[in-house]
C-alpha cells in the first residue's frame, strides 16, 4: 500500500484565506508534518497524528514525510502562505530527487494558498498590479553579493517588487543593505509598504516614501512591497490605497 | 447611506480554489460586476443583480460599480485568478483616482485568490520556489520595448519567470518575438511549462525545454512559467516534477 504527500498552504494567517481544496485534504490527512505554529493551526482530531518540527530542519521534514507516505500514510505538510513560495514544496522535492528511489512512485500532490505578497497588495490596494519579482532577502542559502544583483536589475526593470524574510536577529543587517541599495538604484521616492501578520487581528499596513525606510520598520513576521516608478497614492481619510497602474506610456 | 466595493479573486477556475472570505463576500453582495465569464461563474439568486460586460472595459466597468456603491449598493467585482495581479483591482483604484472624489469615501476593499501563476506551479511542481518575477506579455498597455528589457533584465537577474496574457488573436506575433528574446538572453535549455485551462477538468500542463518552445503552444487561456538557471525536472513513471531549489551555491 502506498500513500501521499500533499504540500499545502495555509494561507497568511486568517482561516479565511484557507481554501477548500486544502481544507479537503486536511480532512482527509492522517498525519500533519510542519514547522511548530503552522502544525499548531491545525485542529487536532483522533486519527490524525502531528508531527511539529523546529525551523530549518525542511530537508529533515520532507523525508519524514516522504517515508510516511511510503509506509502508506495520507500525509499532509503545511506551510503558511503558497507552499511554491519561499516554502515547502521546493524542499519536499529536492528530497524526492536526492533520495529514495522509490519515493518518485508516491502521490505526491501541491496545492497553491494565498502568498504573504498577494495578501499585502490587497490589504492596501493592488501595488503588485503591474509586473512584478518576488525576492527573498535571506543570504542562509544564497550569496548575499546574488541579492544585491537582483535589487539592481530589479529596478532597472522597474518592477514592483516584494520582499519576503526582510529581517531576523540571526540577520539583522542584510536589509538595511538591501534598502540602501535600492534606495541608490531607484533614485525615487516611490511607496515601500510594510505588511506586518497580515490577515491577523494584529495586521498593521505602514506606507513609507522608500528614502524614508529605515531596516528597524521589519522583522520575520513583515512582508515588505516596493511600487515600481509608476505606483500612485490616493490620500483619503482613511487608509491610503496604494496602486500600480496598469499601463505605461510609450 | 454609502455602500461598498469589494474587488476579489475567484482563482483560476476549480470552486475548490476560491477563498471562504471571498465566499462570503459573495453571498452579501447586491451586485455584481465582471468580465462576462466571470459573472457567468456566479449562481443567480433573489435579490442579486448580474452586471456582466465585455472585455477591454475595464474603467468603464469601475465606475459603474463606484457609482452603485455611491447610491448604496453592496458590489463585487469579480476577476479570475487573484484581482490585483493584472487583474481588475488596478482598475478599480485608477477609476477612484481620477473619478468623482466621493468615491474616495467609500468602503473599497481587495480580497485576494489564487492567480493563476501559483496555481500552474503547484500543477507541475514548485518551478517558482526562488527568486521570480511576473510579466504581462500583452502590450495593449504598454511599448512592446518595455517587455523585451523587461526580459532581457529578468534572464540577467536568473529569475525564474511567470507569463500572463502570453497571446492572443489580436497580437499573433508577440509571443514569438519573446521567445526569441529569452532563448537568446537566457542560453541555457531550463524548463518551460505550458499551463492552460488550469485547475479546471481540461487542465494541460506540457514542459518542454526553453529551444523547443514554439509560439502555437501558448493561447489566452495558457500562463507561461520558464524556469531559471538552477531549475530541475524530476523524471518519474508518471508527469515529471519541475522545482527550482531554494539554494545557490556561493
């Protein structure tokens, strides 16, 4: 008997943003694989085993999975947010391509959610409704000098650009080098929004001239968009919505 | 009294992709407005007007649900995929900028969805699980020179790379003309995924390298993924699976 891995998406936080396909499967699971908080979003039942493991341990966690499933269970690994982004999906399949065989044989499924950068965009408009390049900032398994490439001939494309992993202690002076660089290379003063637990209770949307961002405005839990050089602000009583305009001049 | 407007995402295609937070707003609207085969996606039911209208009618679309919204009415603008990835929430928010400045007043709100994107690459895998960027191939919008240093910087930068709108009747040439342009920028034979009819029972997922790729393979109903240079197909018995790992070697 052999099983499956489903790699899915939690979505950023709000139950909400969970989609059916995915709630299906998470019916259906009999054992839960995943970092600690995103294990711990998923509502305990009887047959259902969860298997809550540490950060930085993906290649670990895969293979877990992966042997789960060949010894016949129905094994569902969470991630927050789309699994293909910055996520899960890309480590389970390493360890399918480096390891056993015999795990190329298994059901082994993806399921898109909704991404941090998409759940931003919308809480303040469509910033991200032009072309646009998602980064990580995070040099753990890149060059930083790689990063730094993108930056640059990301605004020379002038794409909008988000950010994901923006910051963390075991990081803290990666992005205020990112900002700088941007900061030369845009040569503009266009909106750089910061996106704290979006969709959560404590959601907090903070929208900056980029000459005005400082490294201190992210932490691990921020999404942080960048406009391209057409983005628009329209001020209002309330929160400002913040767009990319479809067309540019030729 | 003032009403709303709330712009949301109906995925690509499978009811099992659309969020229960669109679901719901659904269900509350008075109205709703969209590209004919969206609304036609939406169950009829007492008390709800169908508002649907033809492509290329974006603003005048906008502000017909801005002025509903001004005489009190609950309205939902539809897209497909997520609305503000070249979709209708830019739309919206030009039509609010340059419109009547009551408009400003208004509740506006953008739910994301599922684009397009994120769903064909969990279909075949985790080809956008680094660094990658998203281009609308339609110069409707935009000088066709745009595109083209859009895609040479993208290739520079080894992003791998979402396509929307990669043809249509309308602009027979273009799509070759990018393709052109990407086999020479990126001189490499990396993966490129033909997505079309995703998530709906049609669904086609054809992967073929970069050299082969021919502009008849791409249609508007076709999101085109190509990969970067660190892309890996993983051959199996069955469809193989496209990742692109989350790690460059120094």
């Amino acid at each position: 008997m052999s099983g499956s891995v489903t790699v899915v998406g939690l979505g950023p936080g709000d139950e909400a943003l969970i989609t059916p396909e995915v709630s299906a499967a998470l019916a259906q699971a009999t054992d839960i694989i995943g970092y600690i908080p995103y294990v711990a979003r998923i509502a305990p039942r009887p047959g259902l085993r969860l298997h809550p493991s540490d950060n930085r341990v993906e290649i670990d966690r895969s293979e877990h999975a992966l042997r789960l499933a060949q010894e016949g269970a129905c094994v569902v690994v969470v991630s927050s947010g789309d699994p293909g982004v910055f996520a899960m999906a890309a480590a389970v399949l390493e360890a399918v391509e480096h390891g056993d065989p015999g795990w190329r044989d298994l059901d082994i499924r993806v399921l898109p959610g909704i991404t941090a950068m998409l759940a931003a965009a919308a809480a303040c408009g469509a910033p991200l409704g032009h072309d646009f390049c998602a980064i990580n900032l995070s040099d753990n398994m890149k060059p930083w000098a790689l990063i730094e490439k993108r930056l640059r001939l990301a605004a020379e494309a002038d794409f909008a650009m988000a950010f994901y992993n923006p910051r963390s202690k075991s990081r803290p002076e990666g992005f205020g080098k990112a900002l700088a660089t941007l900061q030369a290379a845009c040569g503009d003063d266009r909106p750089m929004i910061f996106a704290r637990n979006v969709s959560r209770p404590d959601q907090s949307i903070r929208i900056v001239p980029l000459s005005a961002a400082t490294a201190e405005m992210a932490d691990m839990r921020t999404v942080v968009l960048l406009g391209s050089s057409q983005t628009r602000i329209i001020p209002r009583d309330g929160a400002p919505l913040v767009y990319t305009p479809r067309s540019v001049a030729g």
